[in-house]
C-alpha cells in the first residue's frame, strides 16, 4: 500500500474545509452584511489561534523579520477573506466567486517565478494557461444565467 505524503493529507483536509466555507460564507452573506459575517469568520479564527496557544509548545520569540512576515500574511489573508464576503454579498453566485477567487495561487506562482527565482515545468505553464482560460469562462454570464434574455433575429 502507498503511503500517502503528510503534506497530501492536510492539503485535502484543507480543500474539503475550503470548500464548504464557499457555501456557509454565501449563505451568512445572504442573511447578514458581510462585515458581520467576516466578523464572526475571525471570531472563529482567533478561538482557534487561543486553543493552539494554549495546547501547543511555542516557540514566541521571532527574528523580525519573520514576525512582519506572518502579521502581513495574516492581514493580507483577512483582507482577501473580508472581500471575498463582499462580493459573494453583492450578488456574485458562489459557484464563480469562490472558485475565481480560488485562483490565487497564479498571482502566488508569478511573484515565486519574478522574486525567488522559481522555475516552472512546461507542464506547470500549461496549468497556468487553462487556470486563466478557466476564470475567464467562470466570470462569462451566460444570459440564462443572469435572467436576461436575448433578443431573436
């Protein structure tokens, strides 16, 4: 039997808990504002962060730079969240949202390739070609889609 990499594991846990957060995000957001909703998604994140400090050894002193490091991280993924609650909130169908959003990794890939001088595979680049081809049919409504109707000739 093959063993399955550490890393592989949580990665699918992350994926399964990411992918039902699309669907509990859309459906706060259509009942509250999307600042409560971001609201209590960091009230969640902060009750994990205190049973982490709690329950594990840590390591607190940091070198600065590391510190900047996870505080921008850390602000940087709030404000992605705190948006992608806007836009589901203003009316975009999480189906295309969530999954449009989930592209990231493309802007992640092209500052590794520009400022840590990362190489990519020609495979990896044909990735990258249908990731963009895929957000930009995901973000075309199709007139059935948005109620619309076109006229005959």
């Amino acid at each position: 039997m093959t063993h399955i990499p550490t890393w592989l594991f949580f990665a699918t846990i992350a994926l399964v808990f990411w992918g039902v957060t699309g669907v509990t995000q859309k459906l706060s957001t259509n009942r509250i504002s999307s600042e409560l909703s971001f609201l209590w998604f960091a009230y969640a994140m902060i009750a994990i962060a205190i049973v982490l400090a709690i329950t594990l050894p840590i390591r607190w002193h940091l070198h600065p730079l590391t510190l900047w490091l996870c505080i921008a991280g850390g602000t940087l993924n709030g404000l992605g969240a705190l948006t992608s609650f806007s836009a589901l909130e203003s009316g975009g169908k999480a189906s295309i949202v969530i999954s449009l959003i989930s592209l990231y990794p493309l802007l992640t890939v092209a500052i590794a390739v520009l400022f840590l001088h990362e190489r990519l595979a020609p495979l990896q680049i044909v990735g990258i070609v249908f990731a963009i081809a895929a957000a930009i049919l995901l973000s075309m409504e199709s007139p059935a889609a948005t109620g619309i109707s076109t006229p005959q000739p």
